[in-house]
C-alpha cells in the first residue's frame, strides 16, 4: 500500500509504544523507514518489544521508562530523546481506562485516567512543540482518541472526560501550531481487541463478541488496519490534513446513533408485512 521509503529519516516517538495498538503501530512505522523511540512505564515490556521490533525490521528502537503523568519525567524523557536525535513525530497513544459506574469513582482512580490521557498528552505535546518552535522545526502530532470523544459514554467517564480534552487540544493546536509548520491530528479508533483494553473493558465473553461485531462490519478492526491509517497521517503525503481526526470504526458510532438503525434485526417476514398492500 505505501512506498517502503514513506517515512525514511523520520523519528517517531510513540507512548504507550510497548503493547497493543502503539506495538502495531510501531511496527509499521519501522517497516516504512522510521526510527522509533517508545516509552510507557514497564521498562521490560519496552525492552521486549524494542528487541522484536529489531529482529523483524533490523530499525533503530530505542525506549525510556517514564510515567507520563509526571511532567517533570516527561521533560527528561522528551529530552533524551531529542539527545540521540530530533524528534519529528510525537503519537499520543498510551492511556488509562476501566469499566465503572460513575458514582464508584473516587478521586484517586479520576485523577489516574485523566493524568495519562489528557495531562501526559498535553506535557508530551507541549515538550516536543517547544522544542520543534524553538528550532524551526517542523513536526506532526497524532493523537489517539476514540469515538466518544464528541459524544461521551456511559461507564467510562474519566476516559471520555480525558479524550474530549484531547480532541479539544488538537483541534486548537492545529489553528495555533500550523503557520509553525506543527499538524496535529487524531485517529478515533472502534473496537480493536488489545489485552490491556479488553481485560479491563469487556468483563464478560459475550461483552467481548457484542463490542467486536455490533459495528456495520460485523467484525472487529485489524491492528494493521489502523497502523496504515497512523502511517499515512503523519507521513508527508498527509501534509494538508490539519486539525481532523479520522474515524476508524466500520461505522459503530453512526449505527449506534442513527435512530432506526435497530431495524436491521426485523425479519423478512416483518417487512414484508409493513408493505403496502397491493390494490
Ligand atoms: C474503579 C478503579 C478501577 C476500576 C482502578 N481503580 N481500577 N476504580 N474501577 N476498575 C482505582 C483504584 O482503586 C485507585 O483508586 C485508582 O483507580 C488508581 O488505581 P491504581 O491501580 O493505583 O493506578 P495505576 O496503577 O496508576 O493504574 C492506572 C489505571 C490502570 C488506569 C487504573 O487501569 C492502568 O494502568 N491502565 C493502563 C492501560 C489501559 O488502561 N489500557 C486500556 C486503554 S483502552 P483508590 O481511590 O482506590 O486509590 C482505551 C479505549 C477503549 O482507552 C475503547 C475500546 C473500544
Ligand atoms: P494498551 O495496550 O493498554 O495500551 C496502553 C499503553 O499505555 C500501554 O503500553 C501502557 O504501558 C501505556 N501507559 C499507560 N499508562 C501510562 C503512563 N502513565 N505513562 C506512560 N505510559 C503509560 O491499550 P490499547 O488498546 O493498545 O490502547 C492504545 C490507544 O488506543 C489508547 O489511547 C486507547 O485509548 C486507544 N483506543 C483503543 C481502542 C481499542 O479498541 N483497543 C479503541 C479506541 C481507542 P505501561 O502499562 O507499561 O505504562
């Protein structure tokens, strides 16, 4: 689908780059020529990764253990990153989530949903933002996000909360940061089954089946499917996307909001029973 060369000299950082869909999409930047540095707080799952990731590309992976939500660690990260060389592409993909009735969150559990998705975005984004100005850079940040970022959703509220925040800075950042030569952009991914999410967002099997098929696909997306996504909006050939977030869901959300989309389970002999009459 894409040159082998489309993002050759490019360096990409990814959070959260160590399991699930920052993993994948990792991979196919480094099959596309990129150089990657990954960070999330498990030093062995990025070490793991790092060394899977050079044994099938032979790329350059290099990785930090940092907690975003501290900005201080953040900066430090950021910068030794930018030491060994400048970051062009910042993805903001690592994020907290859980299943739980909004009346049984406390402040802690908040506090830690809203710290990653939103607070660690925004230092990671402002860290290579200031840099990028600085030395009249460009740069290209993609966040990823999810459907509910526009309508929120019931039992996920920190999480919807934190990822309408970063629909919210991207939409801003583009406006402000573009005339510097910054896009910032987002994907709102549907369901992809990922271990971390689903081990805390799909509580029972049937839950699972229910959140993988209910789309107008009938399936559920491939890693792979969203990784192309993530390496044609921060490559070059995307220079004039600005400020959007692309869905990527087989259409779950508008089935879930059109009105009357239930109306696919009738059978045939309802329908036909709603015809008119013939004369
Ligand atoms: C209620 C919960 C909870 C739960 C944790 N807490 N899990 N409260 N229901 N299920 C509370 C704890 O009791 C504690 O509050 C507070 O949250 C902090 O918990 P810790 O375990 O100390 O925090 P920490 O170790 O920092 O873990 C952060 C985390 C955890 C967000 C809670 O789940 C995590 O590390 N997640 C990272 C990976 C992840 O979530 N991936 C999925 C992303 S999927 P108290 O008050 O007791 O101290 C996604 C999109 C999904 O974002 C869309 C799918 C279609
Ligand atoms: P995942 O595998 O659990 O990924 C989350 C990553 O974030 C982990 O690698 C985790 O590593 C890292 N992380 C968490 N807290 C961190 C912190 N404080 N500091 C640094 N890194 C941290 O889940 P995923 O499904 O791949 O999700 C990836 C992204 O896609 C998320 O933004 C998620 O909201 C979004 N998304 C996923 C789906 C889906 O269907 N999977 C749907 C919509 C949106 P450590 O635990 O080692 O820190």
């Amino acid at each position: 689908m894409f040159r082998a060369d489309l993002l050759e000299g490019k360096r990409i950082l990814i959070t959260g780059g160590g399991t699930g869909l920052g993993k994948a999409m990792g991979r196919r930047y480094l099959e596309l020529g990129a150089e990657l540095f990954i960070c999330g707080r498990r030093e062995e799952v990025l070490a793991e990764t790092a060394k899977e990731h050079r044994a099938a590309t032979g790329g350059r992976v290099d990785f930090a253990a940092c907690d975003i939500r501290d900005p201080e660690a953040v900066e430090r990260m950021i910068e030794a990153g930018f030491a060994v060389g400048p970051i062009d592409i910042l993805v903001n993909n690592a994020a907290g989530n859980f299943l739980a009735k909004a009346e049984d969150v406390s402040h802690r559990a908040l506090d830690a949903v809203i710290g990653i998705v939103l607070h660690g975005a925004a230092y990671c984004t402002l860290a290579c933002g200031k840099r990028w100005i600085a030395s009249g850079r460009r740069g290209v940040v993609l966040s990823i996000v999810t459907t509910y970022a526009w309508t929120g959703s019931g039992y996920v509220l920190p999480s919807a909360m934190a990822k309408a925040g970063v629909l919210a800075m991207t939409q801003s950042l583009a406006v402000e940061w573009g005339p510097k030569g910054i896009r910032t952009v987002a994907i709102a991914p549907g369901p992809f089954p990922t271990e971390g999410a689903w081990s805390r967002l799909a509580p029972r099997p049937d839950m699972a089946r229910e959140l993988e098929t209910r789309n107008p696909l009938g399936r559920p997306g491939e890693h792979i499917e969203l990784a192309n996504l993530a390496a044609f909006l921060v490559s070059d050939e995307a220079g004039y996307i600005n400020g959007d977030v692309v869905t990527i869901d087989g259409g779950e959300w508008l089935k879930g909001a059109g009105q009357f989309s239930w109306a696919g389970r009738l059978t045939e002999a309802e329908w036909r029973a709603m015809r008119p009459k013939k004369k």
